[in-house]
C-alpha cells in the first residue's frame, strides 16, 4: 500500500513522507492538512473547487448533479488519491460537526457552487436533501444531523470507480459504519462490500504488511458486524485484531480490596495485559503530563489533564474509588504473562486499548444482562484507563464505566454525572482534533445526539422525567417524547403532538429555520420516510385506528418502511388474524432481514397455522442472527419433529396405515410463543 494511503488510514503524519516524494508536493500538502485537521483549506482548495461544482443541485439529487471532473491530472493514481483525500476530509468533517467536537468552521454552502444558481445555497437546503437521500432501506436518518451534505459527499466520491487506490474499499467501510448510526435500525449492505477487503488484509497481514494496520482493520469490521448484531463474528473479529497487533491479555485473579474497612483480602477479577514493542514512537506518543507515569497506574479519580476528558470522584463512603490490589502475584497466568504485577501493569498502546473496549462490548453482548457480566466487563475498562493516552478512547472508557455503574446503588450518581460531563465537553476544544480523530473508527464512540439521548433514558431510569422530556423535545426525538407522555399516564397529550407535527401545527425546528430566512418551508412537508415513522407512532397510540395508520404509513413511504409492516404484522398477531399477519411480516423481514424479533413473530404465525416448513425457515434465520436464542432454537427443533411426523403420516396414508395422531410421538412438544407481539 503507498506511504500516503497508509498515514491517511492511521491518521498520523510520517515526516519522511516529505522528503520521499518531492515530485508531489502539492498531493503531500493537501493529505498532511487533512490529518492535522485543517478542512477548512482543504475543502476550499482550488482541487475542491473543480470537484464540487454542481449543475441544477435544487432540482435533481446529488448524485446527478455533480459531473466529479478535476482540473487535468497526468498521473490516474494522483487523481484518484486526490478524490480520496478531499472525499476524507468530507467525511471527517461530519464527524467533526456530529461525534467528536469542537465545532465545524467550514459549511457545506462554502464547498459547493452551483453553475446553474450563482446565489448562494442555503446550508439547509443541502442538509435537507442529504438528510433525505440518507434514508436507506426503509430507516430515516436522523433529521437534526448536522452538515450531512459532507456525509453524502463523502459517499458519492468513494463510490465512484477506482483502480488504483486500494484504500478506497476501507474508506468505504468506515463512511459505511458512520452511515449505520444514522439510521433507526441497522439495515444489511451488499455482500461485496465484506468480500472486497479481504484481499487488502491478506495484503496487510503478509510477511511485508502493517501489523497495527491490519489490527485495524479487522477492529473495524468487527465494529460493522456489532452494528449488526452479529456477536459472534465480531467476536472473532476482535480476537483477531488482538492477534494481529500482538496484544497479550488474560481474565484472571488476585487479592485485594475494593472498600475502605474491608479487613480480609479476597480474589479480585484483573485484566492483566500488555501491548507488543513498538519501534515507531510516534505511535506511543501520550500527553505530556502523563509521560512520566511508566508502569505507575494513575488514579483515574483525579485526572486533571487539559487535554484529557474530565473524570469525576466516586466520593463513597464505603466503596474505593478502584480496587486496590495487595498481592503482586496473581492467582493464575499464562507463561507470557506470567512477569506482570497486578499493581503496576506497563501502558498499552491506544490501538489496543481500543480492542479491549470491543471485546469489553462482547462480553455484555453474548452474556445475559446480570450482575456477573457487569464484573466481567470492569475489569477491561480498568486497564483502559489506569493510563490514558487519547482523548477519544478515554472517553469511550468512562462512558463504558458509566454504563456499568447506572445500575448500582452506590455509583447511580456518579454515572449520570460522568455522563453529563461527557455531552458538555464535545463542543469545547480542550483536545487537538487530530488526537481526537486518530483512533475515532476503532471505537463505537456513539454521536452527539446519541450521547444525549442516552443521558435522557438515564434520567427516566431514575424517575427524573421532566429533564428527560426536555430533551427528548429538543432532539426531536418523538418516539420517545411519546414515551415519556405515556409514562405520566397523559396518553393524549402523546396523541395531540405527533397529530400536530402530521398536520403542520407543530413545526420542527429546522422548518422554523428556514421560514426565519425567506426560504422555502417544509411545514407539512415531512419527507416520507418521516412521515410514515409518525403514522406508526400514532397507530400505536390509537388502536382502534391502527391499521388504517399503518397501512397510510406503508403507502407514503412508497412500501418501504419496514416499520409499518412490523407494525402491522405485530397488530394482526395479537389479535390471531395469523393469515393478515404472515403477508405483513414477510414484508417487514424483506425489506430489514436483521431485525430477529420479526422473524421469530413470523415464525410462531407459521406455527398457529400448522405451516411446518415456514415455521422451520423463520427460525432458522433467528438462530442466524442469534445462535444464543434458546426459545428459537426450542422452536426450531420442534418444527424438525412435526416436519418429520408429517412426513411419517404421509407414508402411512400411502400404505394404508392409520395416521391417529394420539399414538405419534411428541404430541405436546413445547413450543416457545412468549415473546410480545
């Protein structure tokens, strides 16, 4: 892979880079920009200014309206990486305005010039129309996202076709993984987009490849297959990465305390790990204040790095604000890990602590939500941050931490403080953009809105559903606003505002927006795949209406909202209309093939009806997507045994032998028909 690709890829910029291509001088200038963060020159660079000028962008889509013509390029391969390098800087750029903060100084209306309008197009114009073709398979994407036109950017550039620049099918897989959280459910993509990496990690895994590339790279593919709920793949995934950058770690004992009048020590769950020896510095670096830490594991408590987030007190009265550790010996280790004192581990590098987090996530994923697999998890997020090196891996550990102490008595408080503080610090600039962006793809660092969001549903946890409405209200999030109305036993008040927004009587905030500088509205004018969320909502507020509301969602999203159908189906299952049913949800996992509770619906409609090999289908792709489903693999099995006694009662009426259902075996197997419809 060329040295350029690969700092694009890393986010870190080699100075030999410099003077090993002399002859690119203006490439080399434009790439090192966009790994130090400055968008703003590149995207108003004169190369920028060729490849965004649109023709008739009002009227038809973006991907017609652009022609992606660069000024006169000798070299194919410089041209194709000068596409990628602007197509990065459009895609950091969102991530900038919607993940990591601070805020943006670049709007899309300064990128892009319209030949055929020569007045200047509204930045809301253009993220309303990317917001709209953002939508994909019958999922909206989130409305308030901010400068969205560079995500679809971004998406149109590496789209276009490449035969140079094999870096391309990874930038693909990350604008792939940011696209995802947009969305309100996970949505399956093309099977060549998984295909087409696995020749550049065979490449980067050879005699001659980038270890801490490759560890990466399968980092970020087992990050795509989370997204989708495939634990067990992304499983694999993470393990592999671990393997690829040589990261050693073990799950094992040692005593120790974790209050402040425990008088005995006891076994303590500890993580022990160590990263491998590195050559390149560059890639170890760590902030200044903590580079003299060594093997000292600091006390995560009382950071107070600037550039680092802020990490609250547990100030317990019983609890320690972290295990401490009274034996240097631990119960039982591998040979390679064997040296490793408990008390004082060495750093790891911030790739690894990256994998760790995933495989942190994987054990909450394939374990059952209970007290043990919160211990499991502790002890990844301890070793994460007993050194921090990078502001957005720390980040993701406290959330993690604060995730993990939201059920707990003791920590509740500290937990949604912690959470609190994370959502104000995005839009400061206490960190360096470059550093914030440097390992942002290998961890599951959720958006703005979504940190907030996550903030709001805590706050419902404890009761606090005013401040939870609050915000709710201000993310337009009215799935949950209608939740939270319903909470308080004021389900008209629910049904009042998604009538309003259906009508035009409530106004969102970016129709108010565009009414305030003389633009064109879309008061009333939802686009559809909205549009039919909000007649789901109200179908399922208004039951005696809720098919009529369904089906008027299922029309205006041109039979593409996979939510109307789940809907619907869900509705015709409760009442046992099992024929209505079976039609809806076959057209609900058509179009969403992921969702496994659509499927395990499907399946028990199947059952209702005595349709074996539906049933036995149905299942089959919920054990698919979750090989830990008992009842499905309960159902599954019964549906093997009636298949098989229908089998048995088709050859004995050919041979004339009684087919009395009473002397068959397994006559009352049972079936698992539980879950909600």
């Amino acid at each position: 892979m060329d040295a350029l690709e690969s700092s694009l890829l890393n986010g870190q910029w080699d100075s030999k880079l410099h003077t090993k291509l002399e002859s690119r001088p203006a490439t080399v200038t434009l790439a090192k920009d966009v790994i130090d963060g400055k968008f703003r020159e590149v995207l108003t660079s004169s190369w920028a200014q060729a490849l965004f000028r649109a023709s008739g962008l009002q009227d038809k889509s973006y991907g017609e309206s652009f022609s992606w013509k660069l000024p006169p390029v000798t070299d194919e391969a410089e041209k194709e990486f000068i596409q990628v390098v602007l197509a990065v800087a459009c895609l950091h750029a969102f991530i900038q305005a919607n993940w990591t903060g601070p805020d943006l100084n670049i709007k899309p209306s300064e990128v892009i010039v319209d030949v055929m309008n020569p007045t200047l197009i509204s930045d809301e114009v253009l993220d309303t129309k990317a917001v709209t073709e953002l939508a994909y398979g019958g999922e909206p994407a989130y409305h308030l996202t901010r400068h969205a036109t560079f995500l679809r950017l971004a998406q149109l550039i590496f789209a276009l076709p490449y035969h140079h620049c094999i870096s391309v099918r990874w930038w693909r897989l990350r604008t792939t993984i940011i696209h995802e959280q947009l969305l309100d459910e996970a949505v399956p993509l093309p099977t060549d987009t998984h295909d087409s990496l696995e020749s550049l990690l065979q490449t980067l895994t050879g005699d001659a490849g980038d270890r801490d590339l490759a560890g990466r790279l399968q980092l970020e593919q087992g990050r795509l297959q989370h997204i989708f709920c495939h634990d067990k793949v992304a499983s694999d995934r993470f393990v592999q990465a671990a393997r690829a950058t040589g990261l050693q770690y073990e799950l094992t004992g040692a005593l120790g305390r974790r209050t402040k009048f425990q008088q005995n020590d006891l076994s303590q769950l500890v993580l022990l790990a160590e990263s491998r020896k590195r050559d390149n510095s560059l890639a170890e670096a760590v902030p200044d204040d903590l580079a003299d830490q060594s093997c000292t594991p600091i006390n995560v408590s009382i950071i107070t790095d600037s550039n680092l987030p802020v990490t609250l007190e547990l100030n317990d009265d019983t609890l320690l604000e972290q295990t401490i550790f009274t034996s240097s010996v631990p119960s039982s280790t591998t040979n390679q890990l064997s040296h490793l004192d408990p008390v004082s581990q060495p750093p790891l590098h911030p790739l690894d602590q990256c994998i760790l987090l995933s495989l942190c996530l994987n054990v909450r994923n394939t374990s059952p939500s209970h007290g043990l697999t919160s211990e499991q998890m502790s002890p990844y997020v301890a070793r994460v941050m007993s050194h921090p090196k990078n502001w957005s891996v720390h980040t993701m550990a406290l959330l993690l931490r604060s995730r993990l102490e939201s059920v707990r008595t003791r920590t509740v408080e500290r937990s949604v403080l912690q959470l609190q503080a994370l959502v104000d610090q995005m839009p400061t600039a206490d960190s360096p953009l470059p550093e914030r962006l440097l390992y942002f793809h290998s961890i599951p660092l959720p958006s703005k809105w979504e940190m907030e969001r996550e903030l709001a549903l805590r706050f419902l946890t404890l009761g606090v559903v005013k401040s939870a409405l609050e915000i709710f209200e201000r993310l337009e999030m009215w799935e949950e606003v209608v939740k939270c109305w319903q909470s308080l036993e004021r389900t008209d008040k629910a049904v009042a505002i998604v009538r309003d927004l259906l009508e035009g009587r409530k106004e969102e905030v970016e129709s108010v927006i565009l009414r305030g500088k003389d633009l064109p509205s879309r008061r009333g004018k939802l686009d559809s795949a909205r549009q039919a969320k909000l007649w789901c909502l109200l179908g399922d507020l208004e039951p005696d209406n809720a098919v009529e509301h369904y089906e008027r969602a299922w029309v205006l999203s041109k039979e593409t909202s996979g939510r109307a159908m789940r809907s619907l189906g869900g509705y015709y299952f409760a009442r046992g209309e099992f024929e209505k049913a079976i039609p809806c949800l076959q057209r609900a996992v058509k179009i969403n093939p992921l969702l496994s509770r659509s499927w395990f619906i499907l399946g028990c409609a199947y059952i209702r009806l005595e349709n074996w090999e539906g049933g036995r289908d149905s299942f089959s792709r919920c054990v698919s997507i979750d090989d830990e489903d008992g009842e499905s693999w309960n159902n599954l099995a019964s549906m093997y045994l009636r298949l098989d006694i229908s089998q048995n009662i088709s050859e004995s009426d050919v041979n004339g032998v009684s087919g009395d259902e009473s002397s068959l075996p397994c006559k009352n197997s049972n079936l698992c028909l539980g879950r909600p419809a």
